[in-house]
C-alpha cells in the first residue's frame, strides 16, 4: 500500500524526480537547496530525503552519492504529483500536417509512429488495426469472364480480402447483384470476428436456390474468420532509448535490439494490461517490472488506444527508461491518438 507523504515530501520527490529526469545523476541536498529553494535548512532536507529513502520512494547508489528514485518513487509521481499539460502549437502542426493527407491505414499509422519517436525522442510502438476488428463494409463479386469472377471483400480499415471464383451460368447479371445486395444490407458494419460460422448457415439458408454461387464466395469469409491474423507493430526511433545513459551496456545493447526484432514479444508488450495512473485518464503508464518482459524492466511504457468510433483498433505506445519525461510523453501520445481518431474515422 503507498504511504501517504505530507506536503514538504511529496514536493521534493516531485523535485527530485525532475532534476533526476533532466540529468540522470543521483541528487542531493545541496543540488536541491541552491536550485529551488524550499525555505529549510540542507540538514532538513537530508532528513526528508533519508525518510523517503526508508519508505521506498528513493534509493542511494552509494553512500557518498545523491539519491534517485525507485520504482515506486516514479509511480507515486506518476499517480500522483504529475502535471496535466500539453504539445506545442509547432508540435500539433507537425503531426497534423503529417497525417492530413493520407488515406492508406498501414501508411498512416507508419507515419504516426515515427512522427511519436522524433517527438518524444523515445522509441515508439504502434499497434496497427487488427482485420477481425475491423467492419465489414462491402462485398463485391466482379465478372472476370463468363465463367470466372472476382469476390472482394472490404472493410471500414482498407483492408482488402479477395478470392477468384467459378460463376454459374444459371445466374442473371442481376441476380448476382440482388446476392451482393442481401449480403452487404445482412452484414454491414459487423466486425470480421461477428460474421460467425452460425450467421454464415443462416445466409446460406435465406438464399438456398443461389447456394452454387454462395458456397464459393462464403469461402471467403469462412477463410477470413479462421485465419489466424496477428496485428503488425511499427516502431520508430529503435535506437533512440540506446542514446539514454542508462543503456550503454554491450548486453543491454543486445537485448534491446533483439527484441524489436521479435513481434511477438512487442506485440504482447502492447496488448498487456497494466495500471492506469489517475492523472492521466485512458492513457496507460507501466514502469519497470509492471511489465511483463524482463528486457523492459528498466524501462516505462506509456500507452493509449486509438478509436474508430466507440471501437478500440490498435494502441499508441512510447518506451523509455524509468527515467522518462513522464509528463511531456503523455501529452504527446494523447495528440498523437487524437489526431489517429479523427484520421481514420476520416
């Protein structure tokens, strides 16, 4: 259970952390009495920090060092000292002119990635729209020739699923489109994973005299429910939390860069759960051993999900160490899946 802390504490936590941010070396009395003056003697100061030290909020790397904080230092900072504020007017037009124009999902969501990284000088993670939690918005069957057409399969996210069919010569023109008709009025905007094996028979049954046709072109669907589909995760900036001081580490080095080579892994990163800080509404701050993978145990990640109106399609996410600029990082992916929102709903 997190100690309370009186006001004398909880300010030179907040100060410590910030000084810690800036400079990534541990912090002392003096630093904090010279640089922001809190009106007590350096010898109170030792004492407020030593107790703090004891509840576990700060840690010293040796005895004639300054301190710096733990995990659970961060955490309280995080839940309870950081400031809501926002991206500059430069910052906002950089993202938005960035993903104005686009009109392909994967390009989009590319583009927002690195722009996050350049940003947040940080490496950032984007977990791009998974296809069964897309809609399904139409379906066409286009003749090839007078044996063969084309069924297409589109979604509300772009994605496109296509498959050649054989087109019995018994069936009109238009009675192929009243079929395309039905189909599209029966399924518009269900999600993939909602065209169930159980909605598929009971198509089939209401158009029994066209099932030659049917059977072919559900076999797309059936094909698409049972696929096996992993999101893709784009990253931005990989090397950006290798420039951190903390990481300079041959092996931490490895460690890092093997890792963004395993989607898997990232993608499990991303789609895990973790606590949500009270300062920062839907955004998701998880810091050291909060994650699941022993590579980010030295690092925080911070994540937000992006819509399509009331329906959660992928996740915003920046890593960087502990020692992360908390407070300009949550802005930043809160414009960042703001501006994703109003592009795909686009």
């Amino acid at each position: 259970m997190t100690q309370q802390l009186n006001g004398r504490k909880k300010k030179l936590l907040e100060l410590i952390v910030n000084e810690y941010v800036s400079t990534a070396e541990p912090v002392g009395s003096r630093t904090i009495s010279r640089r922001y003056p809190m009106g007590v003697s350096s010898a109170t100061l030792r004492n407020e920090m030593a107790d703090l030290e004891e509840l576990g909020y700060l840690e010293q790397p040796h005895t004639s060092a300054g301190r710096r904080p733990t995990q659970k230092g961060y955490r309280y900072y995080v839940d309870k000292l950081l400031k809501t504020s926002s991206i500059t007017e430069e910052e906002e037009k950089v993202i938005q002119n960035s993903l104005a124009k686009m009109n392909e999902v994967e390009h989009i969501i590319s583009v927002a990635s690195r722009v996050l990284s350049q940003i947040t000088s940080y490496t950032s993670l984007i977990l791009g729209p998974q296809f069964k939690k897309s809609a399904f918005n139409q379906l066409r069957i286009l003749p090839l020739d007078d044996n063969k057409g084309l069924v297409v399969m589109i979604t509300n996210m772009g994605f496109v699923k296509n498959k050649v069919i054989e087109l019995p010569r018994s069936l009109s023109g238009a009675e192929l489109q009243q079929v395309v008709q039905y189909l599209n009025k029966k399924m518009y905007g269900l999600t993939i994973d909602q065209v169930t094996e159980s909605l598929i028979k009971e198509l089939k049954r209401d158009l029994f005299n066209r099932i030659e046709l049917l059977e072919q072109a559900f076999l797309l669907l059936e094909e698409s429910l049972n696929e096996e589909e992993r999101a893709r995760v784009f990253l931005g900036g990989t090397t950006n939390i290798l420039n951190q001081p903390e990481f300079k580490d041959v092996n931490k080095i490895k460690q890092f860069l093997s890792l963004f080579e395993q989607e898997d892994l990232l993608f499990n990163l991303l789609e895990g759960e973790g606590d949500v800080c009270e300062s920062s509404g839907d955004v998701v701050v998880k810091i050291g051993r909060e994650n699941p993978l022993e590579e980010v145990h030295e690092c925080a990640l911070v994540t937000a999900s992006y819509m399509i109106g009331n329906r959660t399609i992928g996740k915003v996410g920046v890593l960087g160490p502990t020692r992360m600029d908390y407070d300009r990082v949550l802005a930043v992916v809160r414009a960042i899946t703001i501006h994703l929102n109003r592009v795909l709903e686009r």
